[in-house]
C-alpha cells in the first residue's frame, strides 16, 4: 500500500501553472428598434441581412457566417457583427455601418470572451 508524501518544511511545493490570458473581442449589437424607439419592420430584416453573409453546409442548412448572426439581447431579437468583420471583410462591415445609419437604428459595443 503507497502511502502519502509528507512535505517537510524545506522543500517546495509546485508553482501552479501561469493562467492562461482569455482572448476578448468585441461584438456589435444592432436592435430592431430606431433611436426614437420606434420598431424597425420588416421584422424579418435580421434574418435577411444575416442570410446575406451565411452560407449553404453539405446538410443543405443554412451555416450564418460566425462574424454576423442573429441572436436574443435582453429578451429582444438582434444581429450580432464581431469587430473581426471590420478587418477580414471591410466591404461588408461599411454596409452594415451604412445600413445602421441609414436606418437609424439603435446598437452598442459589448466585450465578449472568445
């Protein structure tokens, strides 16, 4: 039967291991509501939009694009853009800028732990 190591006094126990860093980004998150609270329609036009950048799998389901999906913030339907968007595809972040401010619609940035 082992038994248990005793450490005494002068030797060292371990260092535990250096914790990680958690990669952070930033994610844009775009309501169906105006500035002047009034509702966006047609009320389909996150799906829509988020189609725009999805594409077809093997399975013939449609696959959203992990930059821009649609989501639930706060019990209400939103798009979700991460702000790696702006750097592989700046084309399609200036439309969806474009699209935010042509249609006055209410968005914030939040942090997001990758």
């Amino acid at each position: 039967m082992a038994t248990a190591r005793k450490y005494t006094s002068t030797e060292v126990t371990p260092a535990p291991a250096p914790v990680q860093e958690v990669a952070r980004r930033r994610r844009l998150i775009i309501e169906s509501v105006t500035v002047d609270e009034r509702r966006f329609r047609p009320s389909d036009w996150i799906e829509r939009l988020a189609a725009n950048f999805a594409e077809f799998g093997t399975d013939r389901r449609l696959r959203y694009q992990k930059g821009v999906a649609p989501g639930i913030c706060n019990g209400q339907k939103v798009l979700m853009v991460d702000s790696d968007l702006a750097d592989k595809n700046p084309a399609a972040f200036g439309f969806i800028e474009q699209f935010i401010s042509s249609n006055n619609l209410r968005h914030h940035w939040v942090d997001c732990i990758a």
